[in-house]
C-alpha cells in the first residue's frame, strides 16, 4: 500500500497537467439544490433543461432525483472521506476564431475541447489512489462550479461561470470522491471580479443571463447546440456561427482578456470515450468548415448546426447556396426547413 499526503497528491495531479487542485471534505450540496429550484421557479425552466437525465431515468429528462444525487457525493460512494476538485485551463494558441465568418467555419466552446484532458487526468489520479488501497471515482457527480466556489478554487462571474485570477472562466472541471483521507485545504476565498462590470449580461444574445449570477438554462445557447429537439426561428438567429457550444459571454469578459494562451495539450480534442457531451462529435476540428457538415454521413445535429451557422454567416456565395440545395431533395422534413431557413437568410 503507498501512501500519500496532500502534497504529493497535488504534486501528482500537476505533473500530469493540472493547473488547479483543491481538496476538501465530503459535505452535502443542500445549497445548490436551494439555488436550482429557485431559479426553475424564476425562469419556468424545467428539470429537462439542464440536460442531463437521472441515473436510471429511461425517459430522457432529468428529475430531481438527479440533482439530489449531485447534492451528496456519499449516495455514489458512502464511505467517501475527501472530494478532489481538478481544473485544466483550456484557452490555447488554437482557439482563434476571428477569420471563421470569411472562410465560412463553425466555432467551438473552448472548454469542451479539454474534456478529454480533465477526464485522463483524473483517471490517473483514481488509478493511483485506489493502488494506496482507497476506493475511488472520478467524474461531475458534484456541482463542480459550486463546489470550487465554496472551496476557494475560483469564484462565480455573473454569467454564471467559473473565474480564476490567473485563467479566467476558460477551466475544464472535474472530481474525485475518494475513501482516503486528505487534510482539507483552507477556504480562502478569492475577490469577486466582476463588481461594477456587467459585459457578459449586456453580451448574451437570448437573454438567458437575466440577472447578476443567473442563467435561465431554457435561453442558454451552449446546451441549445446538443438538443434534438426543435429551434425556433428567433433562437436560430441568435446561434451565430457556433456548432459546438458558446463563449460569448466569456469572449467579452474582462477577466479573460489579455490572459496568456497555454500550448495546445495532445489530450484536447472531441472524443466521446472521454465526456458524454462529445456524442457525434469524434474527429471533429476545432474551427470546422462548414459545407462538409451539411452531408448525409453527418448525424442530425450537426448537419443542423452547420446549416443555421452557414444562414447566420449569411455570406451569399455560389458555393454555399449550392451546397444547401443540393441536399434539399434528400432531407428530412425537419432537417429540410433549417436549411431552407439558411437559405432564405443567405439570399436576402
């Protein structure tokens, strides 16, 4: 059996590339499960719309049960001592969108890209504790944005997102509910940023920031891109030319402007082994070319994306008015009105 102290545990989670750690103790999230319901009564939101379904729920929404899990790491693993916060910082030297409207290409979240990265690293840390003789698991079975608040490791923006002096909101979050015991960092809290400063409200296209701190999740653009579900016109205009997530009120915060870009890590990438939300994702570019997408052998979300990203960019050119009619014959009745919605947009 090895053992290990906290210094040699944060050591370990550097030298695998980490930027942050926090350890704390095991602690009921009864807090968050207060702030979710309030702001489901305050937006007329439902549980569905944070996306992620219930362990064991078949139905495809999510429930409170799944948010009362997340309220109590010990319902996943009830001799659990010590939750360890891991964070990837994930704004790189790649991440650069400024030509993406003339090509015509897609955007992707910065952070979804470093999913792979936190998920490696954590496993490592897992493998290595459960050598020491400690049961462990590794994933987001903790609210991790509340919990790194609360511990110290960033603080809340108000659009909602974690921010850190040194990386900005730009961090890939992830945990680890272990049985071994670690000594609990000290919580000290780190000063607000965002006093006087409301950029990210102002920038938010759908209003889904409707107040200081709050997300209303049903007007979010981010988890808008992975629903299947219908896009009403007004929220298509609105999606820009993003494919995979959004940063724009991250884009505008003055916390993340001038902050150094890290290289890119091998790890980063699109790969749904490693992070659920990659689900049709695998392989894709950072920046993709749009026209590619619109193909058959691309699956229903993304040939939708691509479309209402290509009518956003609204660039009237030979080529992409004839990409978009080209697949009209072959198309579903859903799937056919996004492009002829692009279409329209383009010509006017």
């Amino acid at each position: 059996m090895v053992l290990l102290d906290n210094n040699e545990l944060k050591k370990f989670a550097l030298s695998q590339g980490a930027q942050l750690v926090a350890v704390t103790g095991v602690d009921s999230y009864d807090d968050y499960l207060v702030e979710v319901r309030n702001r489901l009564t305050e937006t007329g939101a439902g549980h569905e719309d944070y996306l992620i379904p219930a362990p064991g729920n078949t139905s495809g929404s999510a429930d409170e049960s799944f948010f009362a899990q997340l309220s109590d790491p010990r319902n996943l693993l009830p001799g659990a001592k010590t939750i360890i916060i891991l964070g990837v910082y994930a704004n790189d030297q790649t991440a650069q969108y400024q030509k993406t409207k003339q090509e015509p290409r897609g955007k992707t979240a910065r952070t979804y890209y470093y999913y792979p990265v936190i998920r490696q690293i954590a496993e490592k840390m897992v493998a290595l504790l459960e050598k020491s003789g400690h049961n462990s698991i590794q994933g987001q079975h903790i609210p991790l944005k509340f919990a790194s608040n609360q511990t110290g490791l960033g603080v809340y923006g108000k659009n909602g997102i974690l921010q850190h002096p040194q990386y900005g909101s730009f961090i890939a979050l992830r945990n680890i509910i272990t049985e071994a015991e670690f000594t609990p960092d000290l919580k000290e809290r780190i000063p607000s940023p965002c006093e006087g400063c409301d950029k990210c409200i102002k920038a938010c296209p759908t209003g889904a920031l409707y107040a200081p701190y709050k997300v209303n999740p049903r007007l979010c653009i981010n988890p808008l891109f992975r629903r299947e579900e219908y896009i009403e016109p007004q929220m298509r205009s609105k999606m820009q030319n993003w494919v995979v997530g959004c940063d724009i009120c991250q884009e505008v915060c003055p916390s993340n402007q001038g902050i150094e870009l890290r290289s890119l890590d091998p790890r980063a990438g699109f790969d749904s082994r490693y992070h659920s939300s990659h689900k049709n994702l695998d392989g894709f570019e950072r920046t993709p070319a749009l026209i590619p997408l619109l193909a058959g052998n691309h699956p229903h979300v993304i040939r939708r994306n691509a479309a209402i990203a290509l009518g956003n960019i609204g660039k009237s050119n030979d080529e992409v008015l004839r990409a978009l009619n080209e697949q009209l014959p072959n198309l579903s009745p859903e799937l056919k009105e996004y492009f002829q919605w692009a279409i329209e947009n383009i010509e006017d």
